[in-house]
C-alpha cells in the first residue's frame, strides 16, 4: 500500500508539506473486494484519541460499522441518498460524535471543534496506514440518534468512510466519476491568512 494514491491527487502547495496531508483526498470509489488491514482502523482511532482537545475533555464519540454488519446498515440507511450510493462499497462507517455537555450538564462549548481535530487526525492515519476516508455531512441526525439512542448531549456531526481506494471506473454515475479526477483546488494562501510583514 501506497501513502500517496496517485501522484496527480496530490496537494499543489506553495512550499512543501507533509506527504501524508498533500496526498490525502476524498474519494467516493472504495473498493469491496480489497484486503483490509483492521490494524489500519484501530491505528487510525487511536491517532484520534490523540488530539489536543480543550482541558484534554476528549469530547469525542466514535461509533464504527464495519460493512455487512447491522451497525454499518443503520449508518448507511441514514445517509442521503446521494451519499449512500457510494459509500455503501466503503469498508466501514465512522460516525463522528460531540460530547456537547458532560453528564452533569456542564457545558464543553469546544467539542464541535475538538472532534473536528480527532476526525482530521483519523484521516490522516488512515491516508499513512494506506487506506482513504471521506467525511460527509450529508446523513439524516436525527435518524442516527434514533438507531443507536443518543442522549442529547451527544451530537452525531460527521461520517467518515473509510475504505481502499478503487478505480473511478467503478461508479455508475458520469458526475462521480469525473469528480474522482477533476483538479484538487483551495483558495491561495493570502485569501485565508493575515500575516505581519
Ligand atoms: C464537514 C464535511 C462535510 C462533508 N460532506 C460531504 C457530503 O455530504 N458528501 C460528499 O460527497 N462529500 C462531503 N464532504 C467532502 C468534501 O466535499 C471534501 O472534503 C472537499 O471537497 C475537499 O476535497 P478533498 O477532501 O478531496 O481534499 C464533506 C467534508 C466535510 C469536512
């Protein structure tokens, strides 16, 4: 396994970065049939216990469905049409949770942005442990919560897809396909950063 996918995936940046941050992208073709290295996907939790958080409250919950479990299909049916039309050939589905409050109501106003931190640095693992990940947003949350009966407190804000990369040939749909190799962009640097000079 590869960390970087394919050489025309990789980030385009002004200086040199981390191989493991220019190569990782998204992509919606993962490939059933390949082998998977479950030490990858533990790897890849454990690099999200990791993260800094706020006061080290680690306000994060993952819940993981590996495919052809009932947890993978509960994740899946809750997902957009659009989006569980390709990640249902993911190898599993990760649910990203924020503790919003601790269980004797104090709130944790940072979780949103320390699960982010965890969630990047899961897919960061992954991309080093040769897999790929694709987070989305687009899933119902309500439904989530209903399946694995969250408390409140507890909010379901991404999924993440984990899985081998496959051939974009592999989706059905013409969009998809072309989105797997159309040109990685990002805002330039000095549209996003103030700088002292
Ligand atoms: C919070 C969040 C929500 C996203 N939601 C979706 C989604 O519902 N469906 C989808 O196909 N991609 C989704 N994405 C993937 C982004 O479109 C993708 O990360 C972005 O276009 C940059 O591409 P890259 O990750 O390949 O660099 C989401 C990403 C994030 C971080």
């Amino acid at each position: 396994m590869s960390i970087i996918s394919s050489p025309d995936r990789l980030a385009d940046t002004s200086v040199p970065i981390s191989d493991v941050i220019a190569g990782r992208w998204s992509p919606r073709s993962f490939d059933p049939d390949a082998v998977f290295e479950e030490e990858a996907l533990v790897a890849a939790l454990e690099a999200a216990r990791w993260a800094p958080s706020a006061s080290n409250t680690q306000p994060w919950r993952f819940i993981v469905g590996r495919r052809g479990s009932d947890t993978f299909q509960r994740i899946a049916d809750a997902l957009v049409p659009f989006n569980a039309a390709w990640a249902a050939s993911a190898h599993a589905l990760v649910v990203n949770i924020a503790e919003t409050e601790t269980d004797e109501g104090t709130p944790l106003p940072w979780a949103v942005y320390d699960l982010g931190q965890a969630a990047a640095t899961f897919n960061l693992q992954a991309h080093k442990s040769g897999l790929h990940t694709h987070p989305v947003g687009g899933f119902d949350v309500d439904a989530i919560r209903e399946a694995f009966a969250l408390e409140q407190r507890f909010v379901p804000v991404t999924v993440t897809a984990v899985g081998v990369l496959g051939s974009p040939d592999a989706l059905e749909n013409e969009m998809l396909r072309s989105r797997e190799t159309a040109p990685r962009q990002r805002k330039g640097l000095s549209e996003i950063v103030v700088i002292d000079d």
